[in-house]
C-alpha cells in the first residue's frame, strides 16, 4: 500500500493504493508511525494514480493535523489536478495551510530548503 524512503534529510511517503474505506484506519496508523518514528523531519506524501480516491484524501487531511500538532512539515504530491483541488479546498475549510505540488522532487527540494 505504501513504500518511503528519506531523500536529503526529507521523509518521502508514496502511497501506491487507495485504501477504501474500509482501510483507512490501518493507513493513517501506518502514516503516523513513520512520522513519529522520524520526526522532527520534513514529510512529503506523494499520491500516485491509484491512491486518489476519497478515503486516501481524508487519510492525507487527518495526518496534516496531527503533523501541524507535533510541528512536523508536510506536503503532498499528486499529478491529479482534481485530487490537488479536493486536498485544497478541504484544507482551507479547516483553516490549515496544506502546501501540494504536482511533483515529488519538487516538493522534496522546498520541504529540505524549508528544513534549512
């Protein structure tokens, strides 16, 4: 469902499948796990094609507050410009500022520049 790696000093989370519904508890426990495990370092999560679906974008709304708790910078990936609008939108109605790119290294460079 999801593979990471660190790319300069940054935690990279790809997330390969939408979980469903039915998974969404077991992807966000897995989410908060690494970022505990690597905190206080920069995350970015990238979406691909597969994982755009509902449940993976209140996955990715739920693990930007509990990082903005622990002060934890994130971003998110995804080439879907429908699923950037979604993440966007949701993200202001909850009056927090979720920064989303349509590019991993792009993201990985302003979340380590962020970091410096």
């Amino acid at each position: 469902m999801l593979s990471y790696s660190l790319d300069r000093g940054v935690l990279v989370v790809t997330v390969h499948h939408d979980p469903g519904i039915g998974g969404r508890a077991e992807l966000l426990t897995q989410l908060e796990g690494l970022v505990q495990a690597h905190r206080p370092t920069p995350v970015v999560i990238t979406l691909e094609g597969p994982a755009t679906d509902g449940a993976v974008v209140s996955v990715v709304l739920r693990l930007h507050r509990t990082c903005r708790d622990l002060g934890v910078l994130m971003s998110v990936v995804s080439t879907s410009a429908p699923v950037r609008r979604v993440l966007e939108a949701d993200a202001e109605s909850t009056g927090t500022h979720l920064v989303i790119h349509a590019r991993t290294d792009t993201a990985v460079t302003a979340a380590f520049a962020a970091a410096a």
